[in-house]
C-alpha cells in the first residue's frame, strides 16, 4: 500500500505510514473498484433500465382491439337512448385494395359496413369501407391514430374520395378533417370506467366551416369506448355498453 501524502510503500497491515505517520486506514477505504467491476455494474443498469423502459412502452397495438373483440354500444340523441344499437367485431387481417389491413364489421339498424384499417406499430390509418356492393377507399390513406401520442398534437388530412358501385369508379376531395390531441380523461361508459385519450375531429368545408365535430376516446386493449359526434344543432353519443372476447 502506498501512502497518499509521500508515496512510501508500506504493507498491507499498516495503520500509519511508516516515513511520515499519515493515517493509512482512510486510503484503505477509498481502494478503487477494479475496472471490470465498475463495467459489469453498469451494464447490468443499463439492462435493468431498458427491460424496465420495454415492458411499459405503449404501442399502437395495445389501443387496438384484438381479433375476435366484440364491442356493443348504445346511441344516445338528446333524452333518447337506445341499448344495443350498434355492434362492432375486430376481424381477422385480410388485404384491400392490395393493402394488408385488419377489417372491423358493423352492425347498426340491420345494414352491415366494414371498414379497413391498416395498423402498424406507430399508426393507425383508415384505408377504406365496404357497404354492400360498394367500396371507398382514400388516397393517401386517413391516419386517425399516429403514436406516440401528445396532448395539443395536431395533425390534417385531406384524401380523395375512390367510390366503386361494382361499375363505375368516381373521385372526389372529401372535406379536410382536422385532428387534435386533447389529453387523457377518465371515461365512464355501461362496459366500465376507463382511462382514454381524447382525440377531436372537425371536417371543415372548402369555405372553413366546421360542418363535423367528433370526440374519440381511446382505451388501452378495447380502442374506441365512446364517440361523440355533433352535426348542426345535433349531438349523438355511441357509448361502449359491453363487450366479449371471442
């Protein structure tokens, strides 16, 4: 052991330096860690911290429900409220228009519709519908889920419009629709209460009126648990009534 005032070496069991008196015991405990150890130390950190950071990430999919997700919902209009009015049910991946997309069946007032979305780690973008014989899709696609996800986000679209009846194919620019992150609420629905983030959509006209006005809130594990769409003087609420996993 040297000492830390002259430099003398003295041995191992020393208390004093033996040239000039120093107290060796604090040198004894301030012996640095060998290199290796300080390395092991830290990567173990760094592993602890990512698995940590991995196992807690939110992705798009966990907004998403899963195949087989069956979703009922009630449609409320001023006083009136009418239980098990629309039926939603996540099918399996199929592809659309070329485009790998997972297609979401609903039911409402005894007509059918599915529309197909294309999902990915960090989005979800609506590729188009089928109602019947006919088909609509979007050029480019509409994204209504871009992740990670931000309060005040804000974000447009403007797509053109493809309708096919089975004969005939028409275009046209569907209305700009503006997006915004309006933060995380608590939304309580007849399935339950749950913690989702609100997103707002306003379809605004060639001459910037807001001819659309919807609120969706997102949960994690069901997607969509309630809506709230206002046209004109009117609002209508499809609130989550329950749901089942097939």
């Amino acid at each position: 052991m040297f000492c830390s005032q002259c430099g003398k070496e003295n041995q191992e069991d020393c208390d004093f330096c033996l040239k000039c008196g120093t107290c060796l015991s604090e040198t004894k405990k301030s012996k640095p860690q060998p290199k290796w150890k300080i390395f092991v130390i830290v990567i173990i950190s760094v592993l602890a911290i990512s698995t940590i950071f991995f196992l807690t990430k939110d992705s798009v999919f966990d907004y998403f429900p899963k195949t087989g997700t069956v979703r009922v919902f009630s449609r409320q209009s001023g006083n009136t409220l009418i239980r098990n009015h629309a039926i939603q049910r996540t099918e399996k991946k199929c592809f659309f228009r070329g485009v790998q997309v997972i297609p979401v069946l609903y039911k409402q007032n005894g007509k059918e519709a599915t529309q197909f979305l294309e999902v990915s780690s960090s989005f979800i973008k609506i590729v188009g519908e089928k109602e019947g014989n006919e088909e609509t899709y979007y050029e480019p696609f509409v994204i209504s889920f871009p992740f990670p996800l931000r309060q005040g986000m804000v974000w447009e679209e403007k797509p053109i419009k493809n309708i096919f009846d089975g004969w005939t194919e028409k275009k046209y620019t569907a209305n700009k629709q503006r997006f915004e992150v309006l933060g995380k609420e608590t939304v309580k629905t007849g399935a339950g209460v749950f913690k989702c983030w609100e997103i707002e959509r306003r379809e605004i006209d060639s001459e910037g009126n807001v001819t659309e006005k919807r609120i969706d809130c997102y949960t994690k594990h069901l997607g969509m648990v309630k809506t709230s769409i206002s046209i004109a003087n009117e609002t209508v609420e499809y609130t989550l009534e329950n749901f089942k996993f097939e």
